[in-house]
C-alpha cells in the first residue's frame, strides 16, 4: 500500500490509484463545492430555491460533462473522476450533486443511441451548462415498474408532420423539472406490449401540449427542483426519436445502470460530510467535564461511521472502475448504490444522535444530511429492487455449470 493508499481517520478520499487529471479534477470540484455550492445549502433547502447560477458555473468548470467525450465537448475524464465529482458535490450538498448527475443521466443515452446528428444538436449546450437536463420515466402508474408506463406515443403516418409523434400522459417525480430546458421522455407507442413498446424521445421545453403540473414537495434535496410533466398531444417530430421504437426500455435500464453509480458517489459524499462534522462536534463539545471524544461509547459509533464510509467509498470507486473498463454494470452498479445510500442514511443518522439536540435543529444541517440520505434510497431504483437484481445475479452465476 502507498503512503497516500488508506483512507485517513477523517474519512477523507483516498488519493491511491488516482492518476494526476483524477486528483486535479477532485480538488477542483472540492474547492467549488465548498466555496460556491456549501455556504448556501442551508439556506437553499429551507427556502426549497433551486439556484440556476450553481449550474451555469458547473458548466463554466466544465463539471457538466465530466465523463463524455471531449470530441463533442465534455471533459473526457473517466468514470472514476466523476465519482469523484461527485463525492465532492455530495459532501457539499445532495440537491446540487442530483441535479448534476440527472443532467448527466438524460445525457448517456444520447451518447450511446443517437445517430451522429442527435449527438451533434442535443449534446453540446448540455455540455457548456447552457441546457439542463431531466429524465422522465416514472408515472403514477409505475415507478418500480416502469414497464407499466402509460404514457402514449402515437405515430403521425400522414400529412406535414407524418413520422413523428404525439405524447399524451403524465409523468411524475421528474427531477430538475420544471427548470430543465431538455427531457429524455419514455412512453409507449403499444401499452400491450408491455417493455417492447417503450421507445424514448428527446423533448424541448416550450413544445406546444407539453406543460408542467405540480411541484413535488419533498422531504429532502428540496433545493434540487421535482414536478410533474403532462403531455396533451405534444408533437415530437421524427428526428428526435432515440433509437429504435420498442427500444426505450434498454435504453432506461442502461441508463440507470451508469447514473447509479453517481449517486453511490454522492451519498459517499453525504456519509463523509456527516463523519467529518461528528468528529469535529466530539472534540469541541464537553459534558461532565471532558470532551465528547473521550467517551469510548461514541468514538466506536465514529470508527464504525469512518469503517462504513470507506467500504461504501470503496464499492462506488470498484463500479466506477468496471464502467471505464467496459465491464457490464448491472449487479456491481447496484451494489454501489444500494450500499453507498444504506450508508449515508445510517451514518448521517448517527450524526444527528451525536449531535443531540443541535443534530436535531434545522440550522445546523446535520438533520438535512438524513433527508437527502433518505431519498436516495428511493430513487434510480429503490433499494429493494437492488437487492432483486443483486439476487438475480447470483442465483445466475450459480446456476451457470462450470
Ligand atoms: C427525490 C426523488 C427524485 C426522483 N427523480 C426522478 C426522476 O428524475 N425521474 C424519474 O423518472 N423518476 C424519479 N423519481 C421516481 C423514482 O424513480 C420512484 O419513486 C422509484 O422508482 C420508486 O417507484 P414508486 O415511487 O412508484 O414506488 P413503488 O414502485 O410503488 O414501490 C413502493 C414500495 O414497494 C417496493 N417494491 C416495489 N416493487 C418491488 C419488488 N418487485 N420487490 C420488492 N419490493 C418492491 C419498493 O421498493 C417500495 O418500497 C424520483 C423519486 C424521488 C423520491
């Protein structure tokens, strides 16, 4: 192991492994989250404000590409640098490191299945942060079951806009909305086909029969926006179409598959930020004459948080490393964000207990650190559904003779 290989007591990231863009880029995003993204997360999650400048100025570091490729403008960096990314943005404030990775998350797709010319119209004013991004799947009538979406596409075969579609359903929980300027929309252009009517579109605010409904009013990342999208016969013309009709649900699921990951790295980021203030809080604090830190009782809770932290931050950094690898991510990106949000909501509710009574208060943050946590369980598939790919993982491998 090199001198910088271990994880400090202060939970702090490892610099093993990283090369020099990697670390570069960490401090980077370290040294903005805690100047321009930190100071205002209070303030911002009590007033439920999402602030449109903390994106553009992501956009101006370049953090809102980080891992495309640089051909069509984004920071080419490796998965792992985005991980990082977003540990640093996740220590600072979840609702800021959601936004960033849903953003990211309506890219990927794009990326992948778009013909050149979508990747040349839609990627690039995402990539300069002059566009933000949502990712619209769930509906009322399938969250964990997306297959069950309801959301009609309906071909055009006649007239000026023949091969195109029109959208008509509803779509809940969509992060980033009403704010984003771009959604990667699923719907259905068969419902009885259940995952093989799903095909995904690319749609621009503004379209004509395509408004937002209401507002989400969330227990946590309450300054990352959240609203519903009602489309009433909203044209998608022909070429915004992504990839095949029938395509959609692969599309999702892919999708996912990589955007978990930056949500393991963030909730590392949470669990970290709730390990660094209790360990702060034990020292400067006393009771009965001597300060907190001297109570066996509570440095075990802070050596377990430290041990969960590094375990957490050591399964993102692993998925991260199979993506850049090209390695399939289903089971190992599942893992990482299962673990990493089981982490954040234990260790940060473990802050607020060492904290007491300030852990408690809303102006302190500790608490915030427990409602951002909790969401994370919920969503890029809730941590049940984690365990049934998990699950179906192993019984596979087993079942695999040799
Ligand atoms: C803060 C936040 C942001 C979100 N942002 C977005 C977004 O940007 N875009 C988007 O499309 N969606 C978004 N969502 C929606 C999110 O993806 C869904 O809430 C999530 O997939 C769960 O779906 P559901 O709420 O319908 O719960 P359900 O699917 O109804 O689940 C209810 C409960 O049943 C359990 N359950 C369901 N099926 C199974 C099963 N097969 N096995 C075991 N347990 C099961 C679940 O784990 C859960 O505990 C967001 C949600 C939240 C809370």
């Amino acid at each position: 192991m090199t001198p910088n290989a271990a994880a400090g007591p202060s939970g702090a990231p490892s610099a093993g492994g990283l090369t020099a863009e990697e670390r570069l880029l960490r401090d980077t995003a370290r040294e903005f989250a805690q100047r321009e993204v930190a100071p205002t997360a209070i303030e911002r999650d009590e007033q439920e404000r999402f602030d449109r400048s903390i994106f553009t100025r992501m956009g101006e570091l370049g953090l809102t590409g980080t891992p495309l490729p640089e051909s069509i403008g984004g920071g080419g960096f490796s998965y792992l640098g985005w991980a990082l990314v977003m540990e640093e943005l996740g220590a600072a404030d979840m609702a800021t490191a959601v936004t960033l990775s849903v953003h990211l998350l309506s890219q990927f797709p794009v990326l992948s299945y778009g013909r050149p010319e979508q990747i040349e119209r839609w990627l690039p004013p995402m990539l300069a942060g002059e566009a933000l991004g949502a990712f619209c799947l769930t509906e009322p009538a399938g969250g964990s079951d997306a297959a069950a979406l309801r959301t009609r596409a309906e071909r055009i075969d006649d007239g000026p806009d023949a091969g195109g579609y029109r959208l008509t359903g509803t779509k809940i929980w969509i992060s980033n909305a009403p704010e984003a300027d771009r959604y990667l929309v699923f719907a259905t252009v068969d419902p009885s086909k259940g995952p093989k009517g799903i095909t995904a579109f690319l749609v621009e605010k503004g379209v004509e029969g395509f408004r937002f409904g209401a507002h989400e009013k969330k227990m946590g990342i309450r300054s990352c926006p959240a609203a519903e999208l009602i489309f009433d016969g909203a044209l998608v013309p022909a070429e915004n179409r992504l990839g095949e009709e029938g395509g959609g649900y692969r599309i999702a699921l892919s999708s996912l598959a990589e955007g978990r990951i930056s949500i393991g790295a963030g909730c590392v980021g949470i669990a970290r930020s709730a390990l660094e203030q209790a360990a702060g809080y034990l020292q400067q604090r006393k009771a009965f004459g001597a300060p907190l830190a001297e109570l066996q009782g509570l440095r075990f809770m802070l050596a377990e948080m430290a041990r969960d932290v590094a375990a957490a931050r050591a399964l993102v950094h692993e998925a991260a490393r199979a993506k850049d690898r090209g390695e399939p991510l289903g089971e190992v990106s599942s893992l990482a964000k299962w673990t990493a949000s089981d982490t954040a909501m234990k260790v940060a509710t473990d802050a607020v207990q060492l904290f007491g009574g300030s852990g408690y208060s809303r102006e302190t943050g500790i608490e915030r650190l427990m409602r951002d946590a909790k969401g994370a369980q919920i969503y890029e598939g809730t941590n049940q559904i984690h365990r049934s790919i998990v699950a179906d993982a192993v019984l596979k491998r087993s079942a695999t003779p040799g």
